[in-house]
C-alpha cells in the first residue's frame, strides 16, 4: 500500500499492485488494472519510488526478477 494525496489534498491509501500506468499529463495520473484513473498531487518520480518500495517490501520485486531470469 501507498499514501497518496488526491488534487485537494486529501490523503489516501492505494494498493500499489492494482497499478497498470503512471503518467504525467501534467498531472500525475494513476491507471489501475480495474481501468479505474486517479489523478493524485504526487510526483510521477515519487509514485514510481512507492511503488518500488512497496513491491521490496512485500517481496514482490524479487519474484519478477527471478522470473525474467528463468525466461531468458
């Protein structure tokens, strides 16, 4: 999970698995693979950073690189 902040400011809490795309338009905006879009107040840079922390956190980051390797 992690903490966003909507246009207004309010915070919320994404489950950063259900993220398809992150896109600057100039706003950041957020595609999840529901097809549901979020525009958040966030950096581009940042989400992606949560994201990455997220997914070593919960030790997702390591099944997708031991993946690719038995792909290769």
């Amino acid at each position: 999970m992690i903490n966003l902040k909507r246009l207004n400011g309010d915070p919320f809490i994404l489950n950063a698995v259900l993220i398809e795309q992150v896109q600057s338009l100039p706003d950041t905006t957020i595609s999840l693979t529901n097809g549901k879009i979020i525009v958040v107040k966030d950096e581009a840079s940042e989400v992606t950073r949560m994201i990455t922390d997220y997914y070593q956190l919960i030790g997702l980051q390591q099944v997708h690189r031991k993946a690719g390797e038995e792909n290769e």
